[in-house]
C-alpha cells in the first residue's frame, strides 16, 4: 500500500501517507482488511493499526484497498484457474 498523495492537515490526516507504522501495517494483512484502534491493537491477520487522530482517514485508504480487493478478486481467481495446468 502506497498513498501517492493526500489532501489531509498537515500533522494529522497526512499521517497516512508518512506514518512508517501504519503504512507497514498492510504488509502480509489478508483481505477484507480492518482497522483496529492503536489500544486494542493487531489481533488477526486482516487487523491494522489505524492512526491516532486520522481515524477518518485511516479508515478511507481502508476502505479504498478493500473496495480495490473485492473488484480485482474475482478477476484474478479467474486468471489463476486458466494457468493452472
């Protein structure tokens, strides 16, 4: 996951394209991903640590990977059932 650019407050919402934290959060995360606040923390595999006072945010580019996963999915379980031999 990469935030390309934001139009967010600077020190707040802007966390989401600089935050090392939760941009590493994506990493290894199964789908549909879901944001769990930093006290609670990651529990299962598709948990990611939103950011303190970005919730807003946090929860968009969520959004955005999940609604981008469950219009690409089918499309490429297709393409893996055609190369497999």
């Amino acid at each position: 996951m990469k935030v390309i650019s934001d139009k967010e407050t600077p020190g707040l919402g802007n966390k989401i394209e600089s935050d090392s934290a939760f941009v590493n959060g994506f990493v290894g995360a199964a789908a549909p991903v879901a944001g769990v606040k930093k006290d609670r923390g990651k529990s299962g595999p598709n948990d990611v640590v939103m950011i303190t006072g970005a919730t807003i945010s946090s929860r968009a580019v969520i959004r955005v990977i999940d609604d981008a996963i469950a219009r690409w999915q089918p499309l490429l379980d297709a393409y893996r059932e055609e190369k497999k031999p």
